[in-house]
C-alpha cells in the first residue's frame, strides 16, 4: 500500500515537534510504501507552496533536537477565510496544493490554532491527522500534550536558581511563566519548585492575598518569597473588566508585563526589595526530556498507524495512560484551563500554597 503524506508544523514551537516528525515517519516506512513531503513553515507553507520531498535518511538524528525542523509559522485561524489585500484565498490554495502534490493525508503538528485549521482542512474534504503539541497544555481531549514536560522541567529549574538568590538577598522573586489562557505551566512547575504563590489567568488574584503570604513567611524568619505568575494571569479587578479597558489601564501605568504589576505592588505593600525575571522562550527551547521524546514518538507512530487504516479528521490523545484519537470537529475551538477542582491545584492548595484567591 502506497501513501503520499504530507506533514507540517504550526504555531508556536516546542521541545518534542521532530521527535514527534520522526516517529510518524519512521513507523509510516515500516508499516506501509510512504513517501513525505516536508511542507515549510506551517499553514504558510501549504498557502505558497512551499515544500520538499523528504528521504528517509532526512528524518534521522533529530529525536533529541528542539525546534522543528520543518520550520513553523503562525497563520490566525481567523484569517483563514478571509481575503487580504494580496487577493489570496488561502483555504483555495491549500486544496489546490494539497491536490498538487498528490497527497493521501497531510500530517499537522500544533496547538489549538494549528487544530482549528486542521478541521477547517478536514470539513473541507482533506485527509488530516492532527498531533497536540504546546508548552501550555491546553488542548481539549489529551490528559498533556507533548512540549509541556520539558517546559516544566525548564522552569522548574529557573524557579530552583531563583531560590538560592532570593533567600541569599532575602528579596521576593516574582517569575512569569507563559501561559496566556492557561495556568497549567505555572501551575506544575510553581508546585514542582515550591512556589509560595502561583497565580493563573483561571483564578483572579487580590495582591492583599499575597501580601498576606509574604508577611506570614517574614513572621517565621523567612524572609523570601517566590511567586510563579502565569503570562496571563489577572487580578480580581482586571477579571470584571473588558480585554481592551483592561490593556488600556496596564498601558497607563507603564506595565507590559503582569510580573511588574506583582513586583511593584508587593514591593510598595510590603516594603520588601523585590525583582522580576521572565524566562519568556527559553521555556520553549532546548532538547525534549525523556518523558516527552516517549510521548511524542508514541504520538508519532499512533499517528502512522491512522494513516494506515484511513481514519482520518481525528487528533492523536492520551487518555488514562492510553493512546487515542479525538475527532477534530470534537476538540477544535474547545479550550481547556486548569479546572478548580484539578487534583494537582487540589494538591498546591492543601500544601499552603496560595493562589490569591
Ligand atoms: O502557545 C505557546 C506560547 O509559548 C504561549 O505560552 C505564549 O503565550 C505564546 O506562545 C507566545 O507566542 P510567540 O512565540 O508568538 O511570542
């Protein structure tokens, strides 16, 4: 049996994207006659044409490597349907480049906006496996994407190296880890490296509330503190206002960054030195762990095998330890923050860690 697949990568990258390639195409080599195309930089590729055809010996010696050797772009899904002023018509050129190259199936490595053009593509009559990849965990259906691990591992590590200099200095260390929606970075890496106060975009904070941890931290002679702050994490105030109003008052006050607001706040409220430090991408660089070179290889081989029984418009999951697959129309456009009564919040809760709530 004989198939043409195409595959590319989309969105913002992360640690596992080639282990992940490597495993649909090797697993494709032995279960079937394969040949891959290598489509460049994402959706934007697939719009211009941009491709190559891909020998077997190509997908060699990148398990460890982090990126995408497929290079990745960011084309909006919202754009999709719409005709800018260079009169292209994207979704067009993407059937007509899919049919070009003679494809069976094209292989789409994301995040949710990588799975809402995939769906598009599959209501429009192509063959898609979808592969959920981010550092921010948030796509419906699949108990973790790939790329999270090691991005907590990362920054896990960042908050380790954080401690030593804080409690040396006795200041308070505000980090902010990205996470726009979603809080389960900050979350798991705020617990793994015993964070005083996590804060996610899921639960408005009141800065009195973490006022409050680090006084009760100075009454015990401990006179540092560390608070994991998600990108997009809010305080109750913000939480009753519209995006824009919300931006516009950041603006005003000269804060690009939700950790100056915590640092500046804390540091006024509590009379404490404070200092701000934001990883930004190094937490989406760097080789995959262990933990995500397994996950995105059973990914990339469950993915081969679809391809070979034809059950296409589906995303690779693990649900319960178990490999699946989701329809794309199921788990397109759904988000997915940290529930509240998630057992790892739970677990932080229980432990005294406050969430400024
Ligand atoms: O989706 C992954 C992510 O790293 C988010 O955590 C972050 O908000 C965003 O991408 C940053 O995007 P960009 O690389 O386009 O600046």
């Amino acid at each position: 049996m004989k198939r043409r697949i195409g595959i590319l990568t989309a969105g913002g990258d992360c640690p596992g994207l080639n282990a992940a390639i490597r495993g649909v195409a090797r697993a494709s080599y032995i279960a079937f006659d394969a040949e891959i195309v290598a489509i460049r930089g994402g959706y934007k590729g697939l719009i211009e044409g941009d491709f190559k055809e891909m020998k077997k010996g190509q997908f060699s010696n990148i398990l460890t490597v982090g990126g995408t050797i497929l290079g990745t772009a960011r084309t909006p899904f919202k754009e999709m349907r719409v005709v800018g002023d260079d009169l292209v018509d994207k979704v067009y050129e993407m059937r007509k480049n899919y049919k070009k190259l003679k494809l069976d199936c094209l292989v789409t490595l994301g995040g949710n906006g990588t799975h809402k053009t995939a769906n598009l593509l599959s209501e429009e009559g192509l063959n898609i496996i979808g592969l959920p990849k981010t550092i921010d965990n948030d796509i419906y259906g699949t108990d973790v994407t790939f790329g999270f691990h090691t991005a907590v591992d990362t920054a896990t590590d960042i908050i380790d190296r954080l401690h030593t200099t804080a409690a040396s200095h006795n200041r308070v260390m505000v980090v902010e880890i990205m996470g726009n929606k979603a809080g389960w970075l900050t979350l798991y890496a705020g617990l793994a490296g015993g964070a005083d106060a996590i804060l996610i975009p899921e639960i408005p904070y009141d800065i009195e509330e973490v006022v409050k941890v680090v006084e009760m931290r100075a009454s015990m002679g401990k006179n540092f503190t560390i608070v994991a702050v998600a990108e997009g994490a809010i305080d109750k105030e913000e939480a009753q206002m519209r995006r824009k109003d919300m931006e516009d008052k950041r603006k005003e006050e000269g804060v690009d960054f939700v950790c100056q607001r915590v640092a500046r706040d804390l540091a006024q409220l509590t009379g404490s030195e404070c200092r701000y430090v934001i990883p930004g991408h190094i937490l989406r660089g760097g080789s995959p762990s262990a933990y995500d070179r397994i996950l995105s290889t059973l990914f990339g081989t469950y993915a081969a095998k679809l391809i070979a029984e034809e059950n296409y418009g589906v995303t690779v999951a693990l649900k319960n330890n178990q490999i699946t697959a989701n329809k794309l129309s199921d788990i397109a456009g759904v988000p997915k923050a940290v529930e509240l009564d998630h057992h790892i919040l739970k677990t932080a809760k229980a432990m005294g860690i406050s969430f400024g709530d």
